[in-house]
C-alpha cells in the first residue's frame, strides 16, 4: 500500500515537472513575439503621429519658398504657425527707454551765424542723384558743404536724368521757402545764381569723393570757388564725411529733421492716409518692401525659383556688361539679400504679431506679385497699400511723379507705430535714423546674417524654438536706444551726436560704467545697462555696418542692389543703369 502511494507521488511530481517545462518553453517563444508586436504598433504610432499631426483652430501652414512654393529643406515644411503673436513679456509696439532720450540739434555757442562768416564772393551748387531719399542725403549735405566753404549754396537740383525720369523740382516735393527761412541762421541760401553783368553767372562744375571730410572740400573745392566763384558739384550723394565735429552733425540733423518739409499738397495727402488706416485699427505696421525683378537680379541672389528664376533674372542681368556673376549661397551668408515677404511675415510673427495686425506695404512691382505676396497675406490678412486706401482720382496728381509717390510712402512710414524693412536701403537708413531722432519709435531692420541661417534650418525645429531665435537674433535691430554704439553705421542712420539722454538715463548709463568699473576688478556682477536698451554685442554692432548697395526706394522706383566696393556708403547703382552707358557705370562703381 504504502509502495503503491510513493508510486503516484511520482507519477504526480513528473506530471507537473513536465507541465513547467512546458510553461517555461511557452513563455520562451512568446517573450520575444509579444516584444516584437508592441514594437511594430509604437512605430506605427509614430509614423501615423508625423503623417497627420494634431488639428488645431490657432495654426495654419505656410509654404517656405514664395517663388515656387517648395521648401528650403527638401521634403520638409515649418509644422505650424500660430495665427496669434503670443504672450510676451515686454511691449512690442514701444521701445524700451525710449522716453529717457530725446532729440537735440540746436547749435553750440561757438557755432559761427551765416551773417558772421559767408563769403558774398562764393556760390554753391549740387546736383542730387537717385530717387527720394538718395536725394535727401544730398540735400542734406549741401547746407554742411555751404558752411564749411562759407558759401550761399543756391537751392538744390534734384535727379531728373535717371530711370525714373521724374522731372518734379525741389519746390515741387520740399517746402523751399520753409527750407530757406528755418536755415537763415545757418547757411544763406537762394534760389537761383545771382546776375553779374547782366548775365546768369556759369558755374564751373565738378565732383568731390565719397566721405569728403572738411578738408577734403578746403583743398578740393574751395581753390576753385575762390578763382570761379560759383561752383556745381555733381552727383553729389554721400559724399560727406560720416563723421564730423559736433555741431556740423546738428547742423545735419536740423536740415534732415526740421527744415526738410514737404509741400503742403504731399503733407496733407500722406496725412489722409494714415488717417484712414487709424480708422481701421489703432496701431499699425509699415513695410517697406525692397523685391522688384530687377534688384533681385542685381543683387545675384537666388530664391529656390528654379531654372525659370535663373532665366528671368539672368536676363535682366546681362544689362549690366560688366557685373561680375556672384554666389547667390554667398550673398545670403553675408546678409546682401532681401528677405522674401513670407520670411518678413515669418520674422514679424515670431516677434509677436499676430493675425489681426493692420500692414500697410510700400513697394514697387514685387517679382512674380501676388504669387510672392501670398504668404505674407495668409499671414497679415489686414493687407494694405497706397492703392486699398485711396481712389484713383486721389492719387491722379501724385502718380506720374515717382518721387511724389515715394513721398506719400515716406510720410505713412515715418507715422506707422512700427516701421519694418526687408533690407538697409536708402529709406531704411532715413526712417531710421529719423525715427531715433524722434523718440526711438520701433524700427525692425533684419539681422540678415543671422537670420538667414535661421531660415535655413527652421524645418528642423519647433515653432517655439524658432520663435525664441529670432527674437533673440533681434537683439539689437529693433530700434531701441543705445543699440548702436555712436560712430557705427552711416550718420543719417544712427545720429547719435543729435541724441540726448535725460537725467535718469545718464545716471543708469554712468551706474552700468561703475559695475563695469567693478567688474574689471574681479568681482562677478552683471552689467545689465546696454542689454536693458537693447545694447548691440560687438559682432551685432559690426553687422548693424554691413553695406547694403541698394541705390534708391521711392516705391515706385525699381531701385537695385548689389555689393558695393570698400570704403562706400552706398551705391550710385539703379535701375537707372539699365540704359546707362558703360563708362558711367564703371565710374559708378569705381567711385
């Protein structure tokens, strides 16, 4: 009995044995399979995640290529763009501090009257090239010129020989009696030569260098003003020096910022305007819109548009008989290229614009027109020009005259509460350096060297990755005081010797110099001075120098751009060398 029970004891203990080996090799087969299933379901999670990503009523795509629609990176596309700008924490329709300075252009005690020191022997006379605002610098200039060669300059002729073949005198865009009368003091000025013997006097007329300092003009011109006693200087843009004594950069900045009036008709048209797109929205954004045929074909630049692109801008290009070809890759490395409107619209979101914001657009004929402005209108929908928002009827005395309309333009963007740029145009330095002088109103200019690269890679990185690079690439070109450090860049941009601080913001200046001071010492404290004012870094500040070759921006002017050779401060280049003859454009460019 007891053998027969050890028996099934036996039986028992191989029955389950063989039953957990069993077990054990069933659960060694379905190990691996179970992984291997759940393994294929995430990555088919995964690929359905990327193919179809989450909907949402706050984003909208946007293609990355505004000629043709393909992306920049192949195959790729910037996931989502939010139709809103954002919570930020600072106010993106001021600037920072700006009521701690102030513009100051009255004269020193020591600055001789025109009564005190012109000469009644000696005439000057300019003759201004380009459109609009290459003209202003000019117009600007001549009175500094006049005073240094303690000369009665005679009222400025204005281009009317180039491309745009607009034959408007300075009466005729400018105030010229308030322009006589608000510089009295200054410089003597007159409309037309004086007789001598019964006959206009003849003006012997000649050209001085670009940046001609006031030594320049005395060993330069004056010899010849004293033998001839009228003198014309020709082409006469940019060709002062950038930097001056003191009171000859005020005595710039009263020209450029209080004499220069324009005539009543133009003043109350562009103030009609405005008016109206405050009637639409409290606040608006002003672009000036640098993206004609032909300063992209200037320019050398290539914008993904294929070999269609490639053949219109190169035809335009064999204009130009001795235009070197460029690296269109290279031209964009070193900031010479426009921004595309979608990249403008791109960089104003990231800023913190949003969908609702008003835009009003000076700009010539944009290449390939609404295909290319499409993008920026899916992003600023509240899209406007001269044309939206005035009749035919009204414009009629202005369109035939494209320095009048460019003034219509200058007024809109001299008011707008925000002034943007796809380039450092003529204008772009003008509005600048104007609206610094007028209370630092915020004036985004493009960090193209910087921002190109962005662009770039911006399919490999998340909105919000993006976003924060490009405001943080902005630092530095919004507009706000001190960003500029004085002396850099061109003076009609950065007028920093017009520039005054109140009390409180000399004091928080001369504080940062004594953390600085600390600092040097050894101890570990940080110096929030500049970067509270939107302070430039060193390579900030030397990009804010980059040169931009862009001859002229009266909207409806196509002005062109390319790169300029050392030592310039502009290009004397325009669409008007389209049928220029070859000798003036290698002057142009040697010059």
């Amino acid at each position: 009995m007891k053998k027969k029970k050890r028996d099934t004891n036996v039986l028992l203990m191989v029955v389950h044995g063989t039953l957990f080996c069993r077990r054990r090799r069933l659960h060694h087969h379905l190990l691996p399979l179970v992984s291997a299933v759940s393994g294929g379901l995430l990555f088919l999670f995964a690929v359905i995640s990327f193919l179809f990503p989450p909907i949402t009523n706050h984003h909208h795509n946007v293609s990355n290529n505004p000629i043709d629609g393909r992306s920049d990176v192949e195959g790729e596309t910037l996931s989502t763009v939010p139709s809103s700008g954002g919570s930020l924490a600072r106010d993106i329709w001021s600037s920072t501090q700006s009521k701690l300075f102030y513009g100051c252009s009255n004269s020193s005690s020591n600055f001789l009257t025109a009564e005190a020191k012109t000469n009644p022997n000696r005439y000057l006379l300019i003759a201004t090239s380009g459109g609009l605002n290459q003209q202003r610098t000019g117009i600007t200039d001549a009175v500094v010129a006049a005073y240094i060669l303690n000369a009665t300059l005679v009222v400025p002729k204005l281009d009317q020989k180039s491309f745009w073949k607009d034959n408007s005198n300075f009466s005729e865009i400018f105030d010229v009696d308030w322009y006589i009368s608000y510089l009295s003091k200054d410089v003597k000025i007159i409309k037309q030569l004086p007789t001598k013997g019964g006959k206009v006097m003849n003006p012997h007329s000649m050209r001085v260098p670009r940046k001609c300092n006031p030594r320049c003009y005395e060993t330069r011109v004056l010899p010849v003003l004293n033998k001839k006693h009228a003198v014309q200087l020709g082409k006469f843009d940019y060709r002062l020096a950038n930097r001056l004594d003191t009171d000859l950069q005020k005595l710039r900045c009263r020209v450029n910022y209080h004499a220069l009036k324009f005539t009543d008709t133009i003043q109350e048209m562009g103030e009609k305007l405005v008016e109206r797109l405050r009637m639409k929205s409290k606040r608006f954004i002003a672009l000036h819109l640098r993206f004609e045929p032909d300063m992209l074909a200037f320019s050398g630049c290539y914008y993904g548009g294929g070999e269609k692109e490639r053949s219109e801008l190169g035809a335009i290009r064999k204009r130009w008989k001795t235009l070197h070809k460029k690296n269109p890759d290279k031209e964009r490395r070193q900031g010479r290229c426009p921004m595309t409107p979608e990249e403008v619209g791109l960089m104003l979101r990231a800023l913190g614009f949003g969908k609702d914001v008003h835009i009003y657009v000076a700009s010539g004929d944009v290449y390939r027109g609404e295909e290319t402005l499409a993008p920026l209108k899916a992003l600023f929908p509240n899209f406007h020009s001269k044309d939206t928002i005035a009749s035919k009827e009204e414009l009629a005395p202005f369109s035939s005259f494209s320095s009048r309309m460019a003034a219509l333009d200058f007024i809109v963007c001299d008011e707008s509460d925000v002034f943007v740029t796809n380039n450092n145009g003529n204008m772009a330095r003008i509005l600048a350096g104007r609206r610094r002088y007028f209370g630092h109103k915020p004036t985004i200019r493009p960090n193209a060297k910087k921002l190109y690269r962005l662009f770039l890679t911006r399919n490999n990185m998340t909105w919000e990755e993006f976003a924060s690079r490009i405001r943080t690439n902005q630092i530095g070109f919004m507009g706000e005081p001190n960003e500029v450090k004085p002396g850099r860049g061109e003076f009609h941009e950065n007028p920093a010797s017009c520039i005054c601080e109140n009390s409180n913001a000399k004091a928080r200046r001369d504080l940062g110099y004594r953390i600085q001071a600390t600092t040097s010492h050894g101890l570990v404290m940080e110096n929030n001075t500049r970067s509270d004012t939107g302070g430039l870094s060193d390579e900030q500040s030397a990009e804010e120098e980059q040169d931009w070759s862009d001859t002229d921006d009266a909207e409806t002017e196509n002005g062109l751009q390319g790169k300029t050779l050392p030592n310039r401060t502009d290009s004397d280049l325009g669409l008007g060398l389209v049928k220029a003859e070859q000798p003036e454009l290698e002057e142009m460019f040697s010059d």
